[in-house]
C-alpha cells in the first residue's frame, strides 16, 4: 500500500499538535479527524511497516486461525522491552 500523498512528515525536533500512539481503530479515526480539522498530528506505530500483500480478507483464519503476519504466537515481541531483550549485545 502506498503512502499517502497527503502525509507529512516532520522532523524530530518539530513541535506538533497531537501524538497519537497506536493506529488502531481509535488511533486512526482520531488522527484522521484531527488532522482533517487542520491539527498538525503524529502517529507512533510498533512492528515493521506492512504492504497490502500483508494483509487477508479471512476474518475467520485472521481470527481463529491466527493467520496475521505480525503476531506474538509468531514469536514477534509486542513491547518495546522485548524487543530490547531480543537483540544481541
């Protein structure tokens, strides 16, 4: 899936309105509605970044078949402190 072509990207040193941690579906519907009113908004998102290719349209193997790419049974860590354990010294 291709970005957007209305997003922006800000440096890190830039002030913004909102951070939106999650871009769940809370997450989104606010950033969408938010930057819509004019608010300059960040979205901060765990796990790789995922192509349309990453995703199904079988809620039944999404659901009891636990067929998403990024997932914890898949041995994928979930917090920031597990990622950190995982690496090498």
């Amino acid at each position: 899936m291709s970005e957007a072509s209305n997003s922006v990207k800000y440096s890190t040193s830039e002030d913004v309105d909102f951070v939106i941690v999650g871009s769940g579906s809370a997450g989104g519907i606010i950033a969408k509605e938010l930057s819509t009113a004019g608010y300059s908004v960040v979205v901060l998102e765990q796990g790789p970044h995922l192509k349309a290719a990453d995703f199904t349209h079988d809620e039944w193997g999404v659901k009891y078949n636990f067929d998403l790419e990024w997932d914890w049974r898949k041995g994928h860590p979930q917090t920031v402190e597990e990622q950190k354990m995982k690496k090498p010294s």
